[in-house]
C-alpha cells in the first residue's frame, strides 16, 4: 500500500475548524480506496506560535516539510500580528524555499452555487487561472529610504526574470494543448514598459511552439471587465503573481464566493513538496461558531488529490460538492443554509 505523509498546518481563525474536515475528508477517501494512505503529522504554526517565540515556524521548520509529500495548510492571520510578518515567514517562506512557482486556481460556477452575474449559464464560468507564484511583484525586492523622515521613498521592485516567466507560460501551454482549452495571457503591457512587455514578448515566443493552441492576450483592466461581461472568454489564463492574486479573487465572487475558492502551490518538477490550502482568510469574527464553509477546503483536498495521481478522486469530491449544492440540505450560512 502507499503511504502518503501529508504535514498540516491548521492556520488561526476558522482554519482549524475547516482543516479538520478535509483531513477527515482524506482518511475517509484512503479508507475507500484501499490502495493508498495518509501519514498525518500537524504542525502548530500558526499566530499563537508567533506570539511565543517571535518565529512564524522553527530556523529548521523547511527542512522539516521537506521529508514530506504534500502540505496541507489552513488560512493563517489574527488582528495583533502583521499581515506581512504572518505571510511572508510562513506561507512565502515555504512557497520559494520549495519553488512552488505555479499557483493553481480554479474558478468554476458549480450547479447550485449563487452567482452575481445576470443571465450567467453555469458552462459559462469555467477557468483555470494559472499564475506565476515566484517573482514579479511578490519578489521581496526593494527599498525603504530616509525612514520617517519628510524626505521618505519606498521602491518596490517587480522581478521578472526570462527563467521565471518561461517555465509558467510553459506550463499553461501545456495545460491548454492536455485540455483542449484557449489560453489567455493577462498583462499590462501599454503601462508597464518594462516587465509587462518582456511578459508579452515571451509569451509570443512560446506561443510559437504551440499552433494547436488558441490564445489571447489582454491588458489586466480589460480582463477584469471581461470576466464580468464575458466570463465565457476565459479557459486557461496565465499572468503574473499581483494579477493573479486579484483576478482569482475576482473569480471566487463570481463563482459562488470565498467560501468556494480553492489554491495549490505546486513545483511541477516535484523535487519539493506542493502545498494545498482554500485561500479565504482565517475570519475571526465567525471563529468558534461552527458557521464556517469547508467546500473550499474539499476544493483543495480535490487539487491534492490530482496532484498525487488520483484525479478520479478529485472529480468526485467535486461531483459531491454539486450534489450538496442541488440538495440544498446542509450548506453553511454565507451559501444561504443554515
């Protein structure tokens, strides 16, 4: 039988609760096909363990995830501790330490889900963003000069690099060539005079290797228009790390809400663990309640689950979400249940 040793990190808020049942998801899952199980070991990394020992995760905490298949992670965050300190010595640390540079989000309006948008067919929101989870804006790059003084700059630098672009492109080409789907590129080429249009122009260059695939290329303001007016327009998307990290919210609000959206952090080459998390936040302010939605988190049992080979499991966790949704029996308060 194989064993999968899976490291959870529950997260604050809402994200024990949440976590717990995707972890019960995977063993119940284990327990019906037979061929397989999950080794669990839960980490307690999350703001309380910050506040303890001013660290996020021990010095040795990436070696430690390292020995494992896949990471499992709950929504980290809590009003006392910076945004900035909660994501970057946690979540960032690990995403570059195991080059999870491919960020997959789905966004897709399952039958049943609530939808804002007017004369919508559910077939008409189906994408697939895949974004670039490296560089560009995310880079950590930058100054901060003549601190609090009148004279005060900051510079944030985008880090695009030909090696960090090219292997995302390649992998949404890839993606659209195995799926039979459109793939559309989102920059901003017009204002960004530098990044933006060696995006554009490396993505052209692949573009060339694959005459199978139907493209577009569309400026980020367009896109976010277009994914309200025309969601239909969109299969596969590729863009950079900023855009996609605010289309894909875009996303989850027109496909039924946060609650739904799902997130996999993954290194295609597979020499580092990937990581599996819904991307709502921790949510404090219905912590405890039992009022919290755990579809997202299912969502991203479902990723995990392809990512390991097992996409029939995948589907049906999806399958079984659109029965909940069509039951309408027991769906959490923010999906209109009780």
């Amino acid at each position: 039988m194989k064993k999968y040793k899976i490291a959870a990190i529950a997260g604050d808020g809402i994200g024990p609760e949440v976590v717990g049942e995707g972890l019960k998801m995977m063993r119940h899952i284990a327990e019906l096909d037979g061929t397989f199980s999950f080794e669990i070991t839960e980490f307690p990394w999350v703001c309380d363990y910050y506040l303890e020992t001013g660290r996020m995760m021990p010095e040795d905490g990436i070696k430690t995830l390292s020995g494992f298949d896949a990471i499992f992670r709950g929504a980290v965050g809590r009003p006392d501790v910076p945004d900035h300190i909660s994501l970057w010595d946690l979540l960032l640390r690990i995403r570059k330490s195991f080059d999870q540079y491919v960020n997959l989000r789905p966004v897709k309006l399952l039958h049943g889900a609530p939808c804002p948008l007017k004369d919508v067919k559910r077939e008409d929101i189906d994408m697939l963003f895949v974004r670039e989870n490296s560089e560009g804006e995310y880079a950590g790059s930058g100054s901060w000069l003549f601190k609090g003084k009148p004279n005060e700059v900051v510079i944030q630098d985008g880090v695009f690099s030909r090696v960090g672009c090219e292997r995302v492109i390649r992998y949404a080409f890839e993606l659209a060539r195995k799926y039979g789907k459109k793939l559309t590129s989102i920059s901003k080429g017009n204002a960004l005079n530098y990044s933006m249009v060696f995006w554009d122009q490396i993505f052209n260059e692949i573009k060339e290797e694959y005459p199978d695939v139907q493209t577009e290329s569309l400026l980020v303001d367009a896109a976010s228009m277009f994914m309200v007016r025309q969601p239909e327009r969109f299969q596969v998307v590729v863009t950079s790390n900023l855009f996609g990290d605010i289309l894909t919210d875009l996303g989850a609000a027109i496909s039924g809400g946060m609650g739904l959206a799902a997130g996999a952090h993954i290194n295609p080459e597979r020499k580092y663990p990937s990581l599996f998390e819904p991307i709502h936040g921790s949510a404090p302010d219905i912590a405890g309640k039992n009022i919290a939605n755990p579809l997202a988190t299912f969502w991203s049992v479902s990723q995990m689950m392809d990512h390991l080979g097992y996409e029939e499991w995948g589907k049906l966790i999806i399958d079984v979400i659109e029965e909940l949704f069509s039951e309408r029996g027991m769906l959490t308060p923010d999906l209109g249940g009780s």
